[in-house]
C-alpha cells in the first residue's frame, strides 16, 4: 500500500505548531484538523467530534483539582462556561488560527475564517488531533495552555448559573410561569445550520430571540436578552418586583 505524502508545512502552521507545544509527528493530522468541510472531504469533524470528548476530560481534571470544595453541580456549571462556544472561539483567536484554516474560496470570502462555529470546531479538532498524535498528556497540556490561568484565577462562585436557570428562578420567585421555548428559524447547510430561538413569558407579554450554532446555544442566548429586559423593569414601584 503507497502510503501519501506527509503535507509540506508552510511558516505560518509551523508557527501554530510552536504556539501549541506541540510537534506532530503526523503533520497530516494537523492539516485535517485546520480543514473545514468546505474544503474538502478530508475535513476536521471528526477530529471535532473526539477533541470535544477530550477536551471536557482534561477540563473536569483541572476543576477537580483547583476547586476540591465545590460540589458537582459547581463544577458542571464552570465546566460548561469554560467549554461553550465563545470560550473556544477566543482560544482559536489567541491561536491565530484564522491565518491557517483551510476553507473553501466561497467560505473565506464570506468570513469564515472568524466566525464563531469554524474557530470553536477547530480548536476542539486540534485537542483530538494532538489526542491521536501524543496521547492524552499532550492534549491535557494544550488544555492546560488554553484554558489554565483563567481556571486558575477564578473562584467557583464568581460563574453565574446558566441564563435559562436563572430565567426560571426569576420567574418563579416572582410566581410567574417558566417561559416558553421555540424555534423560529433556521439557516445554513445541515453540517453548519445557525438556530434562531423565540423565549416568551406570555404573562407579560414579553419575547426575545437569540441565536446560535444548536438549539441549545439559542435558547441561552434568548433567556440571556429576557432577562435582561427583566431586570431592567425591575424597579421600585413596579409590578414585576417580588
């Protein structure tokens, strides 16, 4: 079996490998996991796919060890604000990855190269690719990179609960009933579809919208603008004060 040729690797992704500390000995996986669908069929989902797996191990080893107090539903819940799409997407950021990507000229053109989604799937492919290539230690020290100071400088009780547990404990301290959720809309190829998501408190005839890359992502991003809106009228005098 003819075995293809190790892809060259120009300035810029040599310079990413050093940014990682990490060298490939397979340059392939590094390469795959830089491409998006769009590109080509050797893509990065599932690099993704394992990368997402790893990178949520390496994260509960970390808070495990900075946070011996906290109970497990404090750890989920910074767990959760650490490895959400806006986290990642900085990191890719901090990485300069948006130099090395390899997108379709139709995608770049369109701004791919910063868009949230692509710079979030392909930090966690780069955390699978180094997984297959130096193991777990090697993947567990990118994490460690990546996410660490900010573990580090934190305080388990400074993470907010998420917006939609906040929103029904708002609601409910004022005897209101939990909101209603619904998609609205959705855009995009099956593979990268963004969500729009309408939140409703019918009883005070109230509605936000909030978008994102799962329904999940959406109804976060809805329940934060309500409870935005929420907290804004929440004044003296008003009738939505408890």
């Amino acid at each position: 079996m003819v075995m293809p040729p190790e892809p060259r690797m120009d300035s810029r992704t040599a310079a990413l490998q050093a940014r990682l500390g990490h060298r490939f000995a397979e340059p392939l996986l590094l390469q795959r996991a830089l491409t998006h669908r769009s590109f080509g069929a050797d893509h990065n989902e599932r690099l993704e796919f394992l990368g997402d797996a790893v990178l949520n191990l390496a994260v509960s080893s970390l808070l495990f060890d900075r946070f011996s107090g906290s109970d497990e539903g404090d750890l989920t819940r910074v767990r959760a604000h650490l490895v959400r799409e806006d986290s990642l997407h900085r990191a890719g950021l901090s990485l300069g990855l948006p130099e090395v990507l390899r997108l379709s000229e139709g995608e770049a053109r369109g701004g791919g190269a910063l868009r949230a989604s692509i710079l979030a799937d392909a930090v966690e492919a780069l955390i699978g690719a180094t997984y297959l290539d130096g193991g777990f230690d090697a993947a567990a020290g990118l994490v460690r990179q990546l996410f660490g100071e900010l573990i580090d400088s934190s305080e388990a009780d400074s993470w907010s609960k998420d917006a939609k547990t906040e929103l029904q404990e708002w609601l409910q301290a004022r005897k209101l009933p939990v909101p209603a959720y619904r998609i609205t809309a959705t855009r995009g190829q099956a593979h990268a579809q963004t969500f729009e998501v309408e939140c409703a408190v019918a009883p005070l005839g109230l509605t936000e919208l909030g978008e994102g890359r799962s329904r999940r992502t959406a109804e976060q991003e809805a329940a934060r603008g309500m409870l935005a809106k929420l907290k804004a009228s929440d004044r003296p005098g008003s009738p939505l004060r408890a």
